[in-house]
C-alpha cells in the first residue's frame, strides 16, 4: 500500500499493530545506470553514473524533495519498510527479509 502522507501513515500504524505480525514493506530504491563517453578522459572514457530513484508500493515514483518521507531523516538503503518493534517507524535495510503487506483493493465500479 503506498503511504502518501501523515494520515495514511497514522492509519496504517494503528491498523497494522493489531493485524500485521511483522515488520511492512513500504517501498524500494532502484537504481538507474547512465553512461556518457568523454573523450577528454585518456585512461577511462566511458563515465559510468549511478542515479537513485525510488518508488511506492504501487510503483508510482516518489522525489524524495517533495514527497512525504514517513518522518524518515535518510533513505539509504535498497528496501524501506516500517518496523513493527519499534512503532511502526522508517527503515531501510536490503531486500533479503520477509516483510508484511498490505494491499490497497481498487473495484471497478469507483
């Protein structure tokens, strides 16, 4: 479920404490390789430049300027999820860990 803003997350911090028994997996930090060859570089033309990006559960991007980050003070590692023992608060960690879910159902029909 992507968790837009404060409302969202107080819901889902109540919600999860009596349903979800374990931590819940919010998202994930992709990364985009860019390549530009400089010829002006003798021993190493071709400059290989990782860029960040992050996205919601739902796959839509998130800027980490603008969006609302969960009261998290750093995104740094590969998969952010909120940590049960610890009240539902930000982490990050790789993405080598069960984690929770909760999904977001869209009918048709609204």
């Amino acid at each position: 479920m992507p968790i837009k803003d404060s409302g969202m997350m107080a819901f889902v911090a109540a919600w999860a404490s009596k349903a979800v028994p374990m931590d819940i997996w919010v998202g994930l930090k992709a990364q985009t390789v860019s390549y530009t060859y400089d010829d002006n570089q003798p021993i190493n033309p071709l400059i290989e430049e990782f860029l960040p990006s992050f996205s919601y559960a739902d796959g839509t991007t998130f800027d980490p300027a603008t969006g609302y980050q969960l009261g998290a003070t750093k995104l740094a590692g590969d998969c952010l999820f909120l940590k049960q023992s610890s009240g539902f608060s930000v982490m990050d960690s790789k993405c080598n860990k069960l984690k929770g879910f909760i999904c977001q159902w869209a009918s048709k029909y609204f």
